[in-house]
C-alpha cells in the first residue's frame, strides 16, 4: 500500500471516530459531515480498508446512539402532543364559562 492509500485509510478512521465523538454530544450535522467525507474517500479508495471490522463497530455505535435519540424524540413529541390536547381542553372549558364582570373602584 502507497502511503497516499495509508493516508486515505487513516482519515476515514479519524473521520469515523469524530463522527462518534459528535454523536455522543449531539452534534448531528457534525456527523453528517464526518459521513460525507468518509465517503467521497472510500469512494476514491483503491485499497481495502484494513480497519474495516473496526469501522463497522463504530458505525454500529452510531447507530445506536441515532435509535436511542429518536425514541427519547419520540417520547417527547408524545408528551408534547398530550400537554397541547390538554391546554385546548382547558381553553375550550374557559370559553364557555361566563367570568363575572369586576368593578375595582379606588378611593383616594
């Protein structure tokens, strides 16, 4: 292997693990970023990439990071969606009540 070949592989493993490491903090664009550039270099790629079993694993942490947010999202919007149908319970309950008219009068 060239050391351009050698080259290229360490960056798509630099590239993975960053997008890791962005993962766990959130930092979605980041990743997609990361993911871009990993695969316009395994595209260009001539070689095998030796750490590939090594790249799978960090994929695979990835992945489930994503299924873990979008289940916490999910849960989210649920609550979300129960507290908006209760405050429009609450808002229609209050347009059919009639308040009484007050009068606050001061006297100096």
């Amino acid at each position: 292997m060239n050391s351009t070949g050698m080259k290229s592989q360490t960056d798509i493993v630099r590239l993975t693990q960053t997008a890791v490491e962005a993962a766990e903090r959130g930092q979605w664009d980041i990743v997609a970023q990361c993911y871009g550039e990993r695969g316009a270099l395994l595209a260009t790629s001539q070689t095998p990439i030796r750490e590939a079993s090594d790249l799978l694993k960090l994929d695979g942490q990835i992945r489930d990071r994503v299924h873990t947010v979008q289940a916490v999202l999910v849960s989210l919007l649920g609550e979300a969606t129960a507290t908006r149908q209760r405050l429009q319970g609450l808002h229609q309950r209050l347009e059919g009540q009639s308040l009484p008219f007050v009068t606050i009068s001061r006297t100096a």
